[in-house]
C-alpha cells in the first residue's frame, strides 16, 4: 500500500470514528432528554391527579350544594367512556413514541 493510500485511510477512519462519536454524544442526549420529559410528566400527572382532591375538600369545607362547585360537578359529568379511551391513546402514543426512539438510530 503507497503512502497517500494510507493517508487516506487514517483520514476516513478518523472521520467516521469522528461521526460515531457525534452519534453517541447524541444517542446520551436523547436518552437524558427523555428521561427529564419522563420525570416531568410523572410530576404533571401528580399533580393533576392531586388537585380534583383539594377542589374536594375546599368545595366540601365550604359547605357547597351538589349544584355548587366545579370538582362536584365536573365528576358527575365526566364520562366514564372518555376516560378509558383517553388512556388507551396515551398507552398508543408512547408505545408509538418509544419504538420511533429505538429505530431512530
């Protein structure tokens, strides 16, 4: 092999090793990326879950009628079919997400 063949080479492989290395700078920035967006659903999601309670107990603290009061009246009109096909869709849309994040690489 002549010299600038070899020259060459050294200079593609360092590229390439240069591009592996981009790809796995990135690869760590997503995966840290989605485990911040993960945390920070899990903290919504408490706290969304938390606050029909509070609304509970103020609304019941000052004696509201049934008619009377948002969480007392938005948990009878909630539907309970809504609920079920808004889970299945969450369940759908990361199971969606997380197999186009495992083939993004």
């Amino acid at each position: 092999m002549n010299d600038s063949a070899q020259k060459f080479l050294l200079q593609e492989f360092n590229a390439l090793r240069d591009n592996l290395m981009e790809c796995v700078k990135e690869n760590r920035q997503l995966e840290l990326n989605a485990l911040l967006s993960a945390l920070k659903a899990w903290s919504l999601w408490k706290r969304r879950n938390h606050t029909p309670e509070y609304l509970q107990t103020v609304e019941a603290t000052i004696s509201a009628s049934d008619k009377l009061g948002w969480e007392r009246e938005f948990a009878k009109s909630t539907d309970y079919s809504k609920s079920i096909s808004a889970a299945i869709f969450r369940v759908f849309l990361e199971a969606a997400t997380i197999f186009a994040a495992a083939n993004v690489v």
